[in-house]
C-alpha cells in the first residue's frame, strides 16, 4: 500500500460520507457546506488521475461559485432547521426508500467489484510527467475534436438562463389566477 | 492524441437544419425586449421550421460524418428530424391561439420549442453517447420550462418541478451509465464499441451490461417506459395542453431515435436485451391502457394511452431487424397525426372559459361543432387502431413484425391491449355525441392556424389510411441507406 | 360491365356522405331519396352484374377489379379490390336487395323519429361496410368491412342513446364483436405468417403447399377465423349480443338480423371453405357448434314472450343451421339458406315492426291477439314467412333446411346424431314460431282499450317491402330444389365453379351431393315435414283453441302444480315430458348461462380491470418522491436483470 492508495481511500471516503450526510441534513446550510466538502474531496481524486485542469475547475466552479451562490439563495429563502420541509413521509415509504437505496449501493458494488483494483498504475506519484490534463492539452482537444459538444454545451447553458429567467420572472397578475376556480381542488385533482 | 481535427475541414452542412434553428431562437430572443416586434416571435419560428425541414429533406441523401465523427447524418436520423419538425410545427400553430386567450403568449415560449428541437435533432444526428447526452439536455430544459409555462396555474408550475425533478434523477442515471460505457469501452463513438464489442464483452461485460441497463433507464424515461413512467399522467396533465401535444410527441420520437439506434443497430448483439424490452413493452402498453380507463380527465387520459402507445413501439426494440424498425417509424410518424390531432382538439375544447379537459366537459358537442367533433372520432378511432385510419396500419406492421420475427405472444399481448383501449377512446366519442348536455351550446371559435393544423392531421391520419405504402416505403428507405 | 363492380359498395358511401355531412340540413324527402335510392342503384347494378356474370361460361366466372394497389410494400402486397364470383354474386344481390326493402321501409317506421338523417347516414354507411366485406378480394379488406359493420352496428343498436338500455346493447354488441375480431385478426395474421399473403385465391392456391391437410396450424387458422365468425354471426358462446340487439329500431334489427351482419361469419367461412376442407377437425367444430346452437337457442325462444326476442333466438337458431351446413362442408347449402334466411327473416322482423307500430310500441305478446283483422297485409305476409321459416313444402325455407338436413345426413362430414339435433330444432322453430303467430294474431284480444283503439295497418311504405319480401319466402327457395324433384338445383349449379376447387375435387364424396340414397332422403324428408305439422298442431292447441292450458302449463312450470288434474292430464303428462325439460332446461341456459356466466364474465372481466387499476392508482400518488422509489426499484431491477441474468 503505498501513499497514492493512502491518498485515494481517504478522499474517496470523505467525499462519499459527506455526500450522504448532504443529502440526509435537514439543515440546509449544513448541507451545502458538506457538498462543498464532497467536492474538495473529488477535487483530490481528479488529481491523482493527473486532471490538474479539471481539479481546479471543479474547485473554483462548483465549491467557489456555485456553492456560494446556494448559500445566497438558502440565506435569502431564509429556511431555518427543521422549518419548512413539508410533511414527513409515511413509515412505510421511510422504509422502502432506505431498503431500495442500500440495494442500489448493493448492486453498485457488486458490479465494481468486477474489476479488481489496480493500484500500480493509479496515481500521480508513477505517473511520467506529460502535458496530459494541462490546460493547453485540455483546450486543444476541445477546440478541435470536441468542439461539437462544446459547443452544445454552450447552447445548453443559454437554454438554462432562459428558462431560468423565464420561470423566475415576476408574473403580473400571479395573485389572481384566471381561468381556473379554486385553486385547493385543482391540487386534489393532480394528486389522485 | 495527435490526430487533431482542423476546424476549417468541417462541413456545416451537416448541422444546418440546427443552425436554422437555432439562429431563429437567437432572433426571438433579441426581440424581446422590442415589445413591438414580439408578434413576430412564432412567425419566425413557423419560418425557422419551414426552413429547417426543407434542410432536413435535402438531407436525405446525404450521409456523412464530421466534428471529428461526433456528428454523423444519415436518412435513419433525417427520417426523425422531420417528425420533430412536424410535429413541433403543428404544436406552434395550437399553442399561439390557447396562449393569446389564457394571457400567457409569451416569446419566450417560442425560442424555448426552437431550443428543444435542436436537442432532439442532435440526439438524432450522432452515434456519440456524449453528444446524444447532450441533445438529451438540450432537449430537455426548455420541455421543464414549458411544463410550467402558465405561470398562474398552480398544476402548471407542479408539473414542471415534479418533471424537472423526476428528469435530473433520470439524467444522473443516464450519465453513470455513460460512465460505465465509457469505462468499458474507453470511447462514447458507437461504431468504435461496436467494433469492439466482443473484446469489451469478454473483458468488461459487466460494466458493458450494468452501463446499457442505465442508458435504457435514462432514454426510457423520456419515452415513459413503465416503471419509469410515473411522471408522465401530472406532467401532462398540468402543462398547457398545446405544450402536452408536443410532450407526447416529439421527445418521445427522439428517445425513441436514441434507442432504436443504440440498442438495435450495435447493443442488440446483448442476447439478453429483447428480453428485458419483452417485459417493459408488455408491462408498458398494459399499465398504460388499465390506468387509462378509468380517468376524468381527457389530457390524463391521453397521458396514459401515450404511455400505451410507447408500449406498442416498443415491440420493434423487442424484435429488432429492419423490418419492425420501419414499423416503429412508421408508427411515430403515423401517431405525430393523430395525436397531435386530438390535442388540437382538446387545445380547442379548452379555451372555452372554465374547462379543464375533464371528460363531462365533452357532453354536448357532438351536437354544438359537429365537425369538431367528427375530426376527434377519427381521432380516437386512430388512436384506437382502426381501419382505414392510419392507426390501424401502424399497429398491423408492428404486430405482424412481431409474429413474423416468432414472438407470437408479444402479438397477441398487443392486439389485447388494443382492445381493451378501445373502450377508453370510445367512451370520448360516447360521451361528446351522446351523453345529454345541459346549459348552452359550447362556443368553439376555430382560428386559421388551428384549420389548418386540423386540416393537415386529419388528411394525414385518413390519407395514409388509405395509401399507407408510400410512407411504409420511405420509413424503410430511411434504414437502407444505413445499412 | 365488370369495371362497374366498385360502384356497388361506392354508392352508398355517397350516400352516406351525403346524409352524414348534411345532417339536419336538408329536408326529410331528399334523405330518404338519397338514402332509399343509392341502395336501389347499387342492387340494380348487382343484378346486371349477376348477368352479366352469368352470360359467363362457368369456369370465366372470376372477375377482380383492382381499384389501386393499397400496400404494396415488399412481399406484402394488398390492393383494393374487389372479387365477383358466384358467391359475391348471391352476397351482393341479397345485401343490396334485402337492404334495400329495408331502406324502403325505414322511411315509414321512422317518419317521425328527430335522428331521421343520422338514421339514414348510418344504414347506408353499414350497407356500404357490407358490400365491402363481401366485395373483397383479401383478408384485409374484409377485415375493413368487418370492423365496419361492427361499427355501424354499435352506431344503430345504441340509435336512441338516451335510452340507457339502449346504449347499453350497443356496447355490448361492440365489445362481444370485439372479441370475435380478435380471433380473426389471429388467424389472418397466422394465414399471412405461413403463406405470405392475404389475397384470397393466392391464399386457397397456396395454402394445399403451405400446410398439411390436417395438422395443427391450418386448424388453429381456421378455428381463430370461426371464433370471429362466432363473434360476428352470434353462435354459442358469443351469441349473447344479439337478442340485446333489439334495442335499436326494428328496421336495423331487420338489417342486422337478415341481410348484413350476422351472415358475415357464414359468408367468410363460405368464401375460405378450401382452407376448411384442409381441416377436418376445425369443421367439425364448426358443425358442433352450429348444431348446438342452433338447438339450444330454438330452445330459449320458446320462452320467450317478447316478439322481437323470439325472433332474435331464432335468427340465433337458423343460424346455427348454416354453420351446421357449413361444418358438413355443404357450403352452398349454407349460402342457399343464407339467402332464403335473408327474405323471410327481414320479413318477419318488418312484419314485427309493423305490428309493434300498430300496437303504439308494445312489443309483449301476451298483450296482443287477434290483429288478424286489423293487420290485413301483415298478417298474411308475416304468415308466409313463418310457413317458410317453419319448413312447410313449397315455401323458400323448407327447400333449404331440407337440403341442409340431408347433407348433415348424408355429407362425407356429416353424422346421423346433427341431423337428429337438426331435425328436432325443425320441430322447435315450427313450435314457437307458431306460437307467435297465434298469439298475435289469432286468439281473445288482450290489448288495453287505448291500444286497441289506436289500431292501424301500416303505410304504404311499410307495407309495399313486406308483400315483396313475402313473394320472395316463397319463391325463393325454387332455384334450389332437390333433384329427389326431378330438376336442377339452380343455386347448387350457379354455386359450383366457387364450392368444387381444384383441391380435394378428386377425393370422393366431399360436397355430397344429393340422389345417391333416394328412398332415405324422402324418408328424412317425410319425417321433417311431419315433426314440423305436429309441432303447428301442437302449437295452435296449446295459443289458440286452449290458451288455458299454456298458461296451465306455464303455472305449472313455475311451481304452482295445482293443475295436475284436469281435463287435458293425459295430454299434458305428453307434453311436459317432453316440453318441461326443454323449457327448463331453456330457462336455465336464458337466465343461468346468458345472464349469469356470461355476463358475469363479461362484467367480471371489467371488475378485474377496473380493480388493478385501483392498485396501480396507488402508485400515483402526486408525491415526487414516491415515484423516485418507483423510478429506482425500476433501475434496480432492470440492472440486476443485466448484471446477474
């Protein structure tokens, strides 16, 4: 076992537990700092596959930039605690969702399980130095021979604004709908 | 890693009918903040549409590859674009008028159908798992957005987060089986995996098999396979009707594209794959027709016979083999007519004040529009499967597909199903021509656009009722040049 | 001439686009002109080319139209085209003639009915669905005419759907046929799997080389295609659409029951009889189920009290007598009994509307008696037509029941004990359809003062199509006499070039033809005619001169026994031995059986439905994370079927 495999476990179990621990929280901002945990976590990892590009990015993105922008809209939302989660779900549906969740896991293992660890090429500290996850690798593969998913990126990421604007933007007589009569029926009719 | 394509070598022309497409979408958007130009926004649409299916058509004998082999356009994927462009273009004509009475015309609605078009058109023009990934997105964030485009209804905006929700979750699945593949594999190109395949089998099988089961459980959320289904009955029932029609359309004729392409023109050497679509096809087109019965809502209904009907197309992934593959083509253009069809007349029925679709709603107008209510019967009676609809043919081809391929019981499970449908499309026949009506005749006021969308899907359901072999032709012309 | 085939069904398509697109737009003399004329049209031009046909030397007697090729893809190749031969001959004549009368007579009986055009538009659509399925030189456009008649008859059973019972037959019609499709369409598609087509001659060409005479396949085609003639001509089990059936106007009860519909399943078995012959087994399923119904519904009519009922039964009967010839592989007899059926059947019924109309729509025959004088043309004419459906020499009916009796006898597939079931059922029809003519007619008057005062004989309308048809139920049957007679059985004759094909023509004794046991036929014949005048003894003793001891016996059946002692014990103790059991026995199939079984089937079906629907509503809750769990007990699933499968 050398430092790489040491390296690997630990980050692989922090970002795994703190995945969990986000999507279990009840408390929202407990949840994003664990996400940004997970994700420093998995910034590790991207770097013992010698993706230092991608490491940063995810970095500077995800846990820089987006994650503040969660805390913003968690504080400006101003949930507290346990405090407006609806409803607690049914024993009976408590029960299935961790039985079909741990089988889930089960099955996962079970299939990379498959494939046997190979540590002697994993890892940095072997890997012979190339400009392999640079920058300028990085850009020049998406530039010429990715440059269609790039671009489509590109296109996804306008849909997202614009449907984002469009469903956030202040609607004129949202206070009284037309149309329909009272809205409490409407609910029970979607919910049969 | 040296063999870098050069940005200059690439064809455009390959793209075009996106590019259409998208630079209209780029238009509208810059109109919007013109009030005084935002008439033009479906204009320019229905023109972008127009143009992008002449494209399309021009496309068809025109098979290449390009972007470094991440686009590859062949007459299989023509052959779709225009399904998503018919059925898109019909959709615009319904929603212009139901938006402009509910209060809700907005441009963005349009660029939105623009965006979604391009999505499903990459889906279909590419063998590449990340590109089809992709288009999947692209695709499917305008659809969450226009589920919940009547803002001021509260099933609207459920419709769209459940959709949006339910669609993540879906997506997350999708990707790890992308990640599996590519595991396996080392590419996303499918003609390079299928070129391996009896390497990767015998080396990652399970990897191999683990990642197909998830991409069939991605792509199989979008056409509403059964157990994935369960969005599909609040999704559509809360979205605005015109935005159902296309909803029960043209992603569903895209996840279809995807999957006709992936799991019979390379996976299906996977023996156990026909078996698994065997039991999500029966599973599917029953649970669909059962909880179609008994529905007092016509959209939820229609929600559940287009869950049956992905059913009934699924019996060509179950089959594989040119012929059934025309069949599912066959099928989807067919069931673009009819389905569309009767959303147009439900769009109609609906913007009479105080309607929901709900089916005592339909009282009546057999005797207040008879014409209207006229088109819905053959509608129904398409949907049904009877002849000389096209309906019929649709079914005849993938059934008798079935039974010529040996999977006899398929055939019949089928032909049951249909049977047992038949009493949900009647009861709207039943109930607009004879159930009594009380109170006043409805008002219907049928504008030009939605004429002529009803003009169109009605010549077309009973047109290739009669002379359905041109079209069984051109479905199998799309597979030869592929071959 | 031939290239006016396609004009046949064409016509009153017209028709009914005419009356369709127009409704309640034009007045009531253009609909019934459009309506009554297109049908007259298309029956003259099937008599011309019922002539032009016959100028024909028989073996030319083959003519196909194609109009345009409908799917011509790949090895699957279907046009729309249209067959005349001598069997869609006869089919045409007697659809479009019988349909026509019907037409006539619907302008009377519905003359003040609102829906008078969609009346109008809808016969003339199942008309034209008709001449289709006859017409057609393929599977899959009969299939198209077939699903079409059933349409139509869904459509006009449930005429007056603000009558919930109404709606209710229709429905039901609908869904019995549905079933029956179901077969048909299995067997087409095993006929199409195996021989690679659906066109009719290219299917009874190829099929001796496709599959073994007598193996599994070719009976499991031939008995999937009879489940949708049991469907569709209502035989044990289906059967039980069509005494409900009533509830449309009577004049589509007329058409239903005479001249369209019903025939369908004899017309389709006729016309692939060479599929048959390659498939003992499946014609003696045939000849069972046909004898048995045949039985067993002259067994519920006499039960019944209703006039249309007992009509409706015994439709149900007589048509279990042209299965019962089909399955004999005497297929003309089938067809000749088919066509006589068609005249006095349509006459009866319109005879029964006639009577209903004069009795201000009341349809219980104990409520009537004596109209004889007050019904002058009905009276006869229906009289005429019972002689017929009764089997008395001379009258259409008797030559073709007789025929079909003696093939049962006789045939090579045939079986002493179906004709004694055939011969009983004779007695039976005799029995409870003079039952109904006394009962109506003759006897006390038993209707209220009102009714009685209302009393009329129809309008000329009416009454014009029932002396037609009545002429018919005699002359009728005289092209197909025995040659025990000592003439040519015209129709056998006209019939052969279609019922003797290349194959099995060599083998023997197949299509049995009469005269090779001359003193047994008499002696059959005899023994008939005899069963059938004791039965009109019987019944006139019982519903005219002692209506009494009908309803002594009837009080008797129904437990209340204190008329065992009586004048009549003798005679009584005679009947009931006989009668009792087969009334209780009709009783038990009409309200255990028919109700119970299969409406509880039916209904039970619907429950299932409906009941996993119950269960599946539960999956969809509304709640987002309930469908997740679903969503991901799919994924499971769906993997661990990958992974460890």
């Amino acid at each position: 076992m050398n430092l790489d495999t040491i390296v690997f476990l630990v980050s692989a179990v922090v970002a795994v537990f703190s995945a969990t621990m986000m999507i279990s929280q009840r408390n929202t901002v407990a949840s994003v700092l664990y996400l940004i945990l997970s994700l420093l976590a998995q910034a590790v990892l991207y770097i013992q596959l010698s993706a230092l590009f991608l490491s940063a990015v995810l970095i500077i993105v995800y846990a820089g930039a987006i994650m503040v922008l969660f805390l913003f809209v968690v504080m400006l939302l101003n949930l507290r605690g346990n405090q407006d989660l609806g409803d607690k779900p049914s024993p009976v549906s408590r029960i299935t969702k961790y039985l079909v969740s741990i089988l889930l896991v089960v099955e996962l293992v079970f299939i990379i399980r498959g494939i046997g660890f190979d540590t002697g090429t994993v890892g940095i500290m072997t890997l012979a130095a190339d400009d392999f996850g640079s920058v300028a690798a990085v850009a020049r593969i998406l530039f010429t021979n990715y440059l269609y998913p790039f671009e489509l990126t590109g296109v996804l990421l306008l849909v997202a604004i614009v449907g984002a604007v469009v469903v956030s933007k202040r609607e004129k007589s949202y206070e009284t709908p037309a149309g329909s009569g009272n809205m409490p029926d409407d609910r029970k009719k979607v919910e049969i | 890693m040296t063999d870098y394509v050069s940005i200059l070598s690439i064809d455009l022309s390959l793209v075009a009918p996106e590019l259409v497409l998208l630079a209209a979408a780029a238009l509208i958007l810059l109109f919007i903040p013109l009030r005084k130009m935002v008439f033009l926004a479906p204009v320019i649409a229905a023109l972008a549409f127009i143009l992008s299916f002449y494209l399309a058509v021009g496309q068809w004998h025109y098979s290449g590859s390009g972007f470094a082999g991440l686009v590859t356009c062949d007459s299989f994927g023509v052959m779709f674009k225009l399904i998503f462009l018919l059925a898109s273009f019909l959709s615009l004509l319904i929603a212009r008028r139901f938006f402009v009475i509910k209060g809700i015309d907005k441009p963005e609605f349009y660029a939105l159908l623009l965006f979604s078009v391009i999505g499903m058109m990459v889906m279909a023009n590419t063998v590449d798992l990340v590109v089809m990934f992709l288009g999947l997105e692209i695709m499917s964030i305008p659809l969450y957005v226009m589920a919940a485009f009547n803002r001021r209804s509260l099933e609207s905006n459920e419709a769209g987060i459940k959709y949006f929700i339910m669609g993540a979750f879906a997506s997350a699945f999708l990707l790890m089986g992308i990640a599996f593949i590519y595991g396996a594999a080392e590419t996303t190109d499918f003609r390079r995996i299928v070129a391996d395949f009896s390497y990767i089998v015998a080396n990652y099988r399970i990897y191999l098999y683990a990642g197909t089961a998830l991409i069939l459980v991605g792509f199989g959320f979008k056409v509403a396979i059964v157990p994935f289904h369960t969005w599909v009955p609040d999704v559509y029932q809360g979205a605005p009707t015109p935005v159902t029609g296309f909803f029960s359309v043209a992603p569903k004729a895209a996840g279809f594209a995807v999957m006709l392409r992936i799991f019979l023109y390379g996976f299906e050497r996977i023996e156990l794959l026909a078996d698994i679509f065997w039991v999500l096809a029966v599973l599917t087109m029953t649970v669909g027709n059962i909880m179609a019965l008994r529905q007092d809502n016509v959209k939820r209904m229609l929600a559940y016979s287009s869950i049956a009907h992905a059913g009934y197309i699924m019996i060509a992934l179950v089959v594989g083999g040119s012929e059934a593959i025309s069949a599912a083509m066959f099928y989807l253009v067919a069931y673009t007519f009819f389905n569309i069809g009767a959303f147009a007349v439900v769009t109609i029925l609906e913007t009479r004040s105080g309607c929901k679709s709900d089916f005592v709603e339909l009282a009546g107008i057999g005797k207040a529009t008879p014409y209207l209510s006229a088109v819905l019967a053959l509608f129904m009676f398409a949907l049904a499967g009877f002849p000389p609809t096209v309906g019929f043919f649709g079914k005849f081809y993938l059934f008798s597909a079935a039974v010529k391929a040996g999977y006899i019981w398929l055939a019949v499970i089928g032909v049951m199903n249909s049977f047992v449908s038949v009493y949900y499309y009647l009861r709207v026949i039943k109930t607009s021509y004879m159930d009594p009506y009380e109170g006043q005749p409805a008002v219907v006021k049928l504008v030009p656009s939605i004429f002529l969308v009803l003009i169109i899907t009605a010549v077309g359901t009973l047109g290739l009722g009669f002379f359905p072999q041109k079209l069984l032709e051109l479905s199998q012309a799309a597979l030869f040049a592929f071959l | 001439m031939f290239d006016y085939i396609f004009l046949v069904p064409l016509i009153p398509l017209l028709g009914f686009i005419f009356n369709g697109l127009l409704i309640g737009r034009v007045p009531r003399p253009l609909i019934s002109l459009v309506g009554c004329l297109t049908v007259g049209v298309s029956f003259i031009l099937s008599v011309f080319l019922f002539f032009a046909l016959k100028s024909l030397p028989a073996e030319a007697r083959f003519i196909e139209q194609v109009l345009f090729s409908w799917i011509p893809a790949g090895s699957f190749q279907v046009d729309v085209a249209f067959l005349l031969d001598p069997l869609s001959a006869v089919m045409i004549l007697v659809v479009s003639g019988v349909g026509f009368l019907i037409h006539v007579y619907s302008v009377g009986y519905m003359h003040s009915d609102p829906g008078y055009g969609r009346y109008f538009a809808f016969l003339n659509l199942f008309t034209f669905s008709m001449l289709t399925l006859v017409l057609a030189n393929n599977f899959l456009l009969m299939f198209v005419g077939w699903e079409g008649v059933g349409l139509c008859s869904y459509l006009l059973i449930g005429f007056w759907f603000e009558k919930k019972s109404a709606s209710d037959a229709g429905k039901k019609a609908f869904i019995v046929n549905r079933i029956g499709d179901f077969g048909f369409l299995l067997g087409m598609f095993l006929i199409f799997w195996q021989v690679g087509s659906l066109h009719f001659d290219t299917v009874m060409k190829t099929a001796p080389l496709v599959f073994t005479a007598g193996g599994g396949l070719i009976t499991a085609a031939c008995i999937l295609l009879f489940v949708g003639a049991i469907g569709k001509s209502a035989q044990i089990p289906l059967y039980v659409w069509l005494p409900d059936a009533m509830e449309g106007p009577t004049p589509v009860s007329a058409l239903i029951h005479a001249a369209t519909m019903v025939t369908a399943g004899v017309y389709m078995i006729a016309r692939t009889h060479d599929l048959y012959l390659m498939a003992p087994d499946a014609l003696m399923v045939v000849a069972v189920i046909g004898a048995a119904t045949a039985f067993f519904a002259a067994t519920i009519g006499l039960a019944q009290n209703d006039i249309k009922r007992v009509l409706a039964y015994s439709t149900v009967s007589q048509l279990g007598y042209m299965f019962l010839a089909c399955g004999v592989a005497s297929f003309a007899a089938g067809i000749f009994h088919l066509m006589t059926h068609a005249f006095f059947k349509a006459l009866l019924f319109l005879g029964a509307g006639s009577v209903i109309h004069a009795m201000s729509a009341e349809q219980n025959m104990r409520k009537m008696g004596g109209l004889k004088k007050y019904l002058p043309i009905t009276y006869p004419t229906m009289l005429v037509a019972t002689l017929a459906i009764a089997g008395i020499p001379g009258f259409s009916g008797f030559f073709s029941k007789d025929e079909i009796l003696w093939k049962s006898f006789s045939s090579h597939y045939g079986h002493p004990f179906l004709w004694v079931i055939g011969f009983v059922t004779a007695g039976l029809t005799a029995f409870y359809m003079f039952r109904l003519i006394y009962l109506t007619f003759h006897g006390q008057e038993r209707m209220d003062d009102k009714t009685r005062h209302h009393l009329h004989e129809s309008p000329r309308t009416m009454t014009v199509p029932l002396v037609i048809l009545a002429v018919l139920s005699v002359v009728g049957g005289w092209v197909g006499m025995p040659h025990l007679f000592g003439v040519t059985n015209y129709f056998e004759h006209w019939m052969e070039p279609v019922m003797t094909p290349g194959y099995n023509a060599s083998e023997g004794p197949l299509l049995a033809s009469g005269g090779s046991d001359t003193g047994m036929e008499i002696l059959l014949m005899v023994l008939s005619v005899g069963l059938v005048l004791a039965a009109i003894y019987a019944a006139r003793y019982y519903y005219q001169k002692n209506i009494q001891a009908a309803t002594a016996l009837r009080e008797k059946l129904s437990g209340l026994n204190k008329l065992l002692v009586n004048k009549y014990y003798v005679d009584e103790i005679y009947g009931a031995v006989i009668v009792r059991p087969v009334v209780y026995g009709s009783i038990f199939l009409w309200k255990v059986v028919d109700v119970v079984l299969i409406d509880g089937l039916a209904n039970g079906l619907a429950t299932i439905a409906r009941d996993m629907a119950e269960v599946l509503r539960h999956m969809q809750s509304g709640q987002v994370r309930r469908y997740a769990t679903l969503f991901v007990t799919g994924v499971l699933l769906v993997i661990a079927y990958f992974v460890f499968g």
